[in-house]
C-alpha cells in the first residue's frame, strides 16, 4: 500500500513514520512505500534524513519499515498512490506569525485556526487545498484523502465538494481530551464509548460509556478528579460541572477570550513566531549534520509538546503538560486506524470531520461535522447522536456560516466575502477591525 505525505518537509512528518513503522500487519494493508511530497527541497532532506535514522533502527529491531521516496512534483507524488495525506501549510509559519499579530494589533485573539486568524488562514488553505483536490481527482481518482490541513473542518468541506466522501478530516484534539478523561476515571480509553459532538476545533464531549453506563456525570462531580487532566486545568471544575459536558480544548478561546488575549498580548512571542524560530533552527541544525538531524528532531519536539498552549496554561495558573501528553502522537495514530480500517476493512470507531448528512439536527446535510462514525471498507459514517444544547448548535451555526463565506471569498476573491467572514466571527467584535485586519494583511 503507498502513501502519500502532501507537506512532506512538514516537522511533524515522523511522527507518521512512527506510527506506520509500529503497524505489523500483513503486505495487503500495510503501508509499503511512503512518497513525500513538498515545495521545499531542503525541509524534504532534513525530514528524509530523520526517516532514515528511525528506519534503521527500527530494521535493527526486526521491524518492517516502509520504502521511503521524495519528490517536488505534486503529480509524481499522487500517481497510483492508496492514501494521501494532506498536511500541507499554505504561506508557512510566517503567514501564520502575521495573522495572530495582524489580529492582536486589534486587540483580538491571535491565533492560528480560531478568530479572525482561522478566516485568513483559510483563504490562503482552501485554494491550496482545491488545487490539490483536482490533481488526485485527474492522477489518483480512487485514492482517499485524509486532510490534517487547518482549518481542517473547512479545507475538508471544500475538497469534498469536488471529491465527495473519499475526503476525510481528521484531528487530534477529541481524542487526546478523551484519552485523559479516561485516565481520570481510571479506566481504559480502548473500553470507552463516546458522544461527542461539534465542528472541528469546536466540539463538546457529552457522554464517556463504559460497559453501557455513562461515566462523565462521576466524573463532573469529582472537582479533584477533573482537575487533574488539561482540560479540567484549562476550563476549572466550577465552569465544566456548569456545562455538564467536557469541551474542546479550543473553546479556551471563546469561554476565557479576554484571559486568552491578554496571556498572548504579554508573551514575548506568538506560537506561530515561536514555531517559526523554532523550526528554522531545526532544519539549519539537520541541514548541517542530517546524521544528528533525528536527535535534534527529537530534542526539538518534546520543546514543542511541552509549550502547546502555553498562553492558555499561562491564564489558568501557569501549569504545565502532564508527561503523558509529550508524546506527541494523536493526528498520526489515528490516519493509521483509519487508513487500516479501509484498507483492510477493519470496523473501527473514530472522531472524525465528514459531511452531517441528518446527523446533528440543526445543521444541513453537506455541513462537515466532527463525531465519532464508524469506518470500514466503504468509508467513514457518522453514528446517530441526540440533539445538540442550543448554545452548541448556536456557535455551531454562526462557525459554519464563518467556515462557508470563507470558502466562497477563496474562490472567488472577493473582499466583501472575506471581509464578511473576518467581521461574523464571534470572536470578531468590530466590523472596522475586520477591515484593518484584512488590509494589514493586503486583502
């Protein structure tokens, strides 16, 4: 089975080497030949160099590592290939660096998928993403596509409209807010069942079964229990019992905005000029010595891991990650479960970002959704769920509005749209903002 890596030179590349190289099943449905692609040669070489190292270790340890390839041709990269996975960054961490601070110029929230920055990121995305689409619609029509580029509800919205459902988002925020509840209740994450329910970066965690009972209404009670985990830091256990629901760890944004901005305002620098310095200094230093580039790949990883919302943990106390959430995996485990259980029709039961189609009331049926589906051969298929809280369908509504303004500014270019977009958010609060934002950034 080939996949292919749109965003190949991208830093967190190996983690989805890490994860196929821990996939022992047989040759039919396991990944064989991995094709990175990227407009970077220099990233592709510093990445290929760490791809080597985690390849030969893992060859001494009798593992089965996957035939690795390199290319800056999009259509050499999608030719003949099972799986493509999209990750790709449209203007790079310096886009992102002048988004968040094109937006905390305006006393808003500067931040990469949420706001005003998740509008701007998206008209840059959605024609990258488009793009892309048409070329495994012309060189790999029966490929699946699994997008991890953000805005990742959005970019999948729009790709599904030329590629329908062989699209399918995915992101790994739901499951690692899972994975820590469950270790709350001291429970393995392999026996829950989940309801959650929302668009990306935008869900809610209402219900965690185990053996058909629902634990979340213990676990909302127990203050020290909740407080234990992220989000229970992030949110307080005072505001989670009042919502009777575990949220995403994104909605730090909307339920503690004026904290947020003001950690971000008094940082020294934004998590995108972060990353962007960050970053630069990895891919000098493998650039150097690719024989020590997974070592620093490594060092500069568990750096990274470690200062993920930093300003939120900054307005809540100042905390910091559990050792356990360093690990960095997530978005790659599950691209491995979802490409196994097509690949090999193995049912599995994912969060995921697919189109509604009856499933959230509320919303309409092409409305790409974040919730749990079940996966086989055939593809992703959300799983029936109650009604969402009216203040949930309410941000629901008003983002998806957001999401699809945006994507219609991206193709077609008009200002208004995206000035329409910028100014509806709501996180947004003044039109005039929305205008200067979008001119600081030459829209």
């Amino acid at each position: 089975m080939r996949l292919t890596v749109l965003g190949g030179g991208g830093f967190r590349v190996p983690l989805v080497f890490r994860a196929l190289l821990e996939d022992s099943g047989d040759e039919s449905g396991r990944c064989t030949e991995l094709v990175l692609y990227d407009t970077e040669p220099r990233r592709l070489e510093a990445i290929g160099a760490v791809l080597a190292q985690h390849a030969a270790d893992a060859a001494a340890s009798g593992a089965r590592p996957p035939a690795v390839r390199t290319t800056t041709d999009l259509d050499d990269a999608l030719r003949d290939t099972d799986f493509v996975f999209s990750a790709i960054r449209a203007g790079g961490l310096e886009g992102r660096s002048l988004d968040e601070r094109a937006a905390l110029t305006e006393g808003l929230l500067g931040q990469e998928t949420v706001g005003a920055g998740g509008v701007l990121y998206g008209l840059r995305s959605v024609p990258a993403a488009m793009h892309i689409a048409e070329r495994v619609a012309a060189v790999a029509p029966n490929a699946w596509v699994i997008n991890f580029t953000n805005p990742a509800g959005m970019v999948t919205e729009a790709m599904q409209r030329l590629l329908g459902d062989r699209v399918i988002g995915i992101c790994d925020s739901p499951v690692g807010m899972a994975r820590r509840a469950a270790r709350a209740l001291g429970v393995d994450p392999e026996r829950t069942e989940l309801d959650y329910v929302g668009l990306n970066h935008l869900g809610w965690l209402r219900r965690i079964l185990v053996d058909g009972e629902d634990r979340l209404p213990a676990l909302l009670a127990d203050s020290a229990a909740l407080e234990s985990f992220e989000e229970g830091k992030l949110f307080g256990a005072e505001w989670l019992q009042a919502l009777g629901s575990l949220p995403n760890e994104y909605l730090h944004y909307y339920y503690f905005n004026r904290e947020a901005i003001a950690a971000l305002s008094n940082a020294p620098a934004t998590r995108g000029e972060f990353l962007r310095e960050q970053q630069a200094a990895f891919y000098a230093a493998a650039a150097a010595d690719p024989g020590e580039a997974a070592a620093v790949w490594e060092r500069t990883r568990k750096e990274r891991e470690a200062t993920y919302m930093a300003e939120s943990r900054e307005s809540t106390g100042g905390w910091q990650r559990d050792s356990c959430d360093l690990d960095g995996g997530g978005y790659d485990r599950v691209a491995l479960a979802l490409m196994r259980a097509i690949a090999r029709n193995e049912h599995a039961t994912l969060i995921l970002n697919v189109p509604n189609r009856g499933t959230i009331p509320g919303l309409d049926a092409d409305a790409v959704i974040e919730v749990p589906c079940r996966v086989d051969a055939n593809g992703a298929h959300p799983i029936p769920t109650r009604p969402a809280a009216a203040d949930q369908l309410g941000l629901m509504l008003t983002l998806k509005d957001v999401e699809r303004t945006t994507i219609a500014a991206a193709d077609t270019g008009s200002r208004g749209k995206a000035l329409r977009a910028v100014a509806l958010h709501p996180l947004v609060d003044s039109v005039n903002a929305a205008n200067r934002i979008l001119a600081a950034r030459g829209i």
